[in-house]
C-alpha cells in the first residue's frame, strides 16, 4: 500500500497540473523555460506538507527517489533552493487561487459554511530590514472560508492593513455565493446589507446582531443556535492548520505570506480527503 506522502503528491501533481492553464507543460526543458510551473507548485506544496525549509526540502527530496519520479523529474534534476524561491513570486495570484479551490473540490461541501479571521505571525526580521520595507505589521489578518461538515478550506483572504470583518466577510463571501447554503459568523460580520446580499442569492445568514438596542437582543434570541455554533468549525481549523503546518510566515512579502498561508490550506484540503 503507497504511503501517504505517495498519495498527497499524486494529489497534489494533479492539482497542480490543472491549475495551470493549458496542457501540463514537460517538467523540465534545460535552456529552454527551465521547469514547469506546476513542478514549481507542488515544490512547494511537499514543503508546507514536510513542513521543511527549502533548502532542506530539497536535500530530503534528493533522498526520496520515488517522490521525485511522480513530479516527472529524477534527483539529479530537482531544481535549486533558490531557483523555487525566486519562482513562487513569478507565478500569477490566480495560479494559487484556483490551485485552493481545486483542492476545496475534492470535498463534496455540506450545508453550513463558516467564515472568521486569526492571525499569522510573520518571520522576524531585522530593524533595518523592517525600516526600510515599512515592515510594521507582526502578524497577517487571515480570513477563511471553511465548510463546517467536512472541514474543508474554501477560500482565504490575507491583509496587512487590518480591515474591517464585514469588508473581507462581503468580498470573500461574493465571490463564493455558489458554494454557499448557509453562513454562520459571530458579531464581527454584523452588517445588513451583507445579510442581504446573501437573501438575495438564495443563501442563509446565521450572523450575530451587535447588541445596541433591544431589538438586537431580540435578534439574537430567534437565532438558530444550533446552527450558529457551527462557527466553531473555523476555530478548530485554524487550530489545525497552525499546529499542523507553523504558525509563522516565512515569506517576506505580502504575495509570499499570501502564497504560504493558501498553501497550508490546500495541504490541509488534500491530507483530509486522503
């Protein structure tokens, strides 16, 4: 019987391969494109499932054949450490994006959605370094998405400038009104016209009123709390993914940190579903 790091990186291969637009280019032309986009992808994914840095990720790989062969490639191939840095930022935002939600398809979804923010702390780094790039911010604000029955990631949302919940909440929720029957959210995500726009597609918000007025209280009580607590599901997997996959960004920039954190999500996505 394969192991599991067999079949997440068959997984993640296929993934990877569909994410890129177009027929799966070879794994690799020397002096002619270097590697593929998509064995540059599920480099990275193995090092979010090793939880490895890339230098080290690839010292591993050099000892770990049969992996290396479902990436097409033999170990005297596998790219350079800094060849797989350089390319993640190269790649397009909407590669990693659909590579999430490919992943997220794995799973056939249930009937409550979740959605909540936490924070992911960032590498440290030098004063300098931190002055120069306005490096101010300690941890990303990580807003997810999530299916509460089969604990799936649907999507994510990364900020440095610490929006407003019913901002993101509006933002990450549209673009995902297809997969949604109901949304369950605590007080943060309090805002009507978001309740609305959900009525209007159809969908079930289960979001806690701030309590103002009575009328709020009494909003309050008529909620299904059953349902509503459901929401925990999001808690549970932010648990998982930090003591599954660190808690700490590496990357030093914004679209790195974005990259590391849908990453986790679609490690996570495809360990559940193997």
């Amino acid at each position: 019987m394969s192991s599991r790091l067999s079949r997440f990186t068959d997984r993640l291969v296929t993934l990877a391969q569909r994410a890129v637009s177009g027929d799966p280019a070879p794994a690799v032309k020397k002096g002619d494109g270097g590697y593929a986009d998509w064995v540059i992808i599920v480099t990275h994914g193995l090092r979010e499932y090793l939880d490895l840095p890339y230098r080290r990720l690839l010292d591993v790989l050099h000892e770990m054949p049969g992996i290396v062969e479902k990436m097409s490639l033999n170990v005297s191939q596998l790219p350079d450490f800094t060849t797989v840095c350089a390319r993640n930022q190269q790649l397009q935002m909407t590669i990693w994006r659909t590579l999430l939600q490919l992943s997220a398809d794995l799973h056939d979804t249930g009937e409550v959605q979740a959605i909540d923010a936490t924070g992911f702390d960032r590498h440290s780094a030098s004063r300098h370094y931190a002055n120069r790039t306005n490096y101010t911010f300690r941890s990303v604000k990580t807003t997810a998405l999530v299916d509460c029955e089969t604990g799936a990631v649907l999507d994510v949302h990364c900020s440095m400038k610490q929006p407003h919940d019913t901002q993101v909440g509006r933002q990450v929720l549209t673009r995902n009104l297809d997969q949604l029957q109901t949304v369950t959210a605590d007080k943060g995500y309090d805002w009507d016209a978001l309740r609305q726009r959900l009525r209007e597609a159809d969908v079930r918000p289960v979001i806690k009123h701030r309590e103002f007025v009575p009328l709020d209280v009494a909003y309050n009580v008529r909620q299904d709390n059953n349902t509503y607590h459901y929401r925990s599901a999001v808690e549970a997997i932010f648990f998982a993914l930090k003591q599954r996959y660190s808690d700490t960004l590496r990357a030093r920039t914004w679209f790195g940190q974005f990259r590391e954190i849908v990453l986790k999500s679609v490690a996570r996505n495809i360990e559940i579903a193997i």
